[in-house]
C-alpha cells in the first residue's frame, strides 16, 4: 500500500503491482480476442447452417444419380472458371453423398508425350461415362480455349483448330445421348485477389497456389476476352453455357446444384424444395455475352 501511495499509477492485482496502463492494455486484448472468437462463432455457425441447407438437394442428387443408373444415361458436367472462382467446393459439396461407384471427378493434368501426339480431344473422350455414370471434369477441353493460349501452350493454330471443332464433337455427344452440362463459374478480380492472399497466408490451402495463379490477377483482361471468344462461339442450343456467380460461393453452390437437377429428368422430387436458380446467380451464356458486350459498348474494354 505504501509502494502505492508513492506512485498513484501502480495497483495491486491479487499481490502483484502492475501499472494501470498495463492493466487497461491487457482489457483491450482480451476484449479483443473475445469479440474475435465471438465473430468466429458466428461465422462457423452460419457455415454449419448454410451446409445443412445444402442436405435437401444433395439428396436430390442421390436420386438423379439412380435415374442415370436405371435408364443407362450418361452425363457429363464441365466445371471451368477462372482460378479461385470455387469449382473444387462446387464439386466437393455436389459429389459429398453420391454413390462412389457411378461417378468420377477428372481433373487432367499436363498432357503426356504420347497424348500430345493424338487427336487432341482423345484423352478426355477416353474420361467419359459409361451408361449410369456422371462424370465431372475440374477443367475439361476448354482449357485449350483459355488457359493455353494465354500462356502459350498451344499455338494459334492448334487453338483455331480446336475452336472449329469442339461446337461438332459436342453435337454429336449430345446427339449420341449423353447429357451435358458446362458451368461457367464467374468470380470478381477483387474477389480473386482477396482469395489469393487467403491462399498465400493459411498453410492448409498454400498447395492450391500455383504459378498460373500468380500471374492471374495481371493477366486479367487476357482472361477476360479469351471468356469472351469461348462463349461467342461454343454457346450452341445442344450445348450452352450456365454461368455462376461465385463471389458467394454458398450461393454458388447452391444454384450450381439446382442447375445440375434440372438438367436431369428424374422423378420423385420434393415438393418442398425450390428448384428455381436464383437469377442474380445464374444466367445463360447468351445473356453473359450480352452484358459483356454492352460494357465494351459503354467502356470501350470488358470491365468483368
């Protein structure tokens, strides 16, 4: 006590002396690590919430999956995107409850010397479904259309040849009987860049960082019109594009599985659940050609 009527600052904390501002220090941290866990709650909460929400419509999927298998159909989903745009989740949450044994997940890697001497598509055909199988491709034949020629894996005529050529192999697949599906999953550049950084900081996603990674965000534009050429010439009536907002990648995911149901005639659907995609997640390849044009109308650029 006397030590403390010497200096008004200091106080006695179960017979330790500390220093007021010491003390008001250790209040302002440990109110902040509350509010900080506080807030990490919610958001765990809110993410066990929105999964849950999910369960009806993979179960919907477990019955479009015994459809396929009773009728002998095969389907294919094309998921494509920029990087970070959440194909992968989309695919995880889509497939999480499946039947393991009537689908696969394909995701090529770099051609091999004996692949780069074939027909370009006979590597990916060679992937396809059986009768009552789905097949899901995490990047399929587009990559021809975008990420090669951006970084020069192929040469013009090579992509040329590929973009003649990918409206009929398409047509006759569809024409044979297989349902096919391609997304388009449309994330923001700063939606990209702020899912980067997350990937450059947390070491559980650090592997998902890539060198074409880094180079995306500075060769946006690129990006950009090489989406645009793809669209204006492989949007066809037998084989359109779906595009996907996925800045929220629950809601991505969410429209992502009621387009994949409503692509599937199967029987034997909830009532109580709304099949309808959400328009400001999901719109057609044509509409997106659309809006992309009117910004090169209005800006002289592609702002997207």
């Amino acid at each position: 006590m006397a030590e403390e009527a010497r200096n008004p600052d200091l106080v006695s904390v179960h017979g330790e002396q500390m220093s007021v501002s010491h003390l008001v220090d250790e209040y302002n941290r440990i109110r902040h690590a509350l509010a900080q866990t506080k807030n990490e709650n919610r958001k765990a909460v809110s993410r066990r919430r929105q999964e849950q929400s999910l369960k009806p419509f993979q179960a919907e999927l477990i019955k479009m999956q015994g459809y396929l298998e009773s009728t002998g159909t095969r389907m294919i989903i094309l998921f494509e995107g920029r990087d970070a745009a959440g194909k992968g989740g989309t695919i995880r949450r889509v497939t999480r409850y499946m039947n393991e044994k009537h689908y696969r997940v394909v995701a090529m890697g770099k051609p091999t010397d004996e692949q780069r001497t074939q027909w370009f598509f006979q590597k990916y055909v060679a992937q396809c479904p059986r009768g009552g199988e789905v097949v899901l491709f995490d990047r399929s034949w587009y990559n021809r259309a975008v990420v090669e020629p951006i970084f020069g894996f192929c040469t013009p005529e090579e992509y040329e040849n590929f973009m003649r050529g990918v409206v009929g192999f398409e047509k006759d697949m569809v024409r044979q009987g297989t349902i096919l599906l391609k997304l388009y999953f449309s994330v923001t550049k700063d939606e990209q860049a702020r899912r980067f950084e997350r990937r450059k900081s947390d070491p559980l996603r650090q592997w998902k960082l890539s060198e074409i990674d880094v180079q995306a965000q500075d060769r946006w534009d690129e990006f950009t019109r090489q989406k645009h050429e793809m669209l204006r010439r492989t949007h066809t009536a037998q084989a359109p594009w779906t595009v996907i907002r996925s800045n929220n990648k629950y809601r991505a995911r969410l429209n992502a599985m009621k387009v994949i149901l409503n692509a599937v005639p199967y029987e034997n659907r909830n009532p109580e659940l709304d099949f309808v995609p959400d328009p400001d997640i999901v719109i057609s390849g044509a509409r997106e050609l659309e809006i992309m044009d009117a910004e090169m109308l209005r800006e002289g650029r592609f702002t997207g």
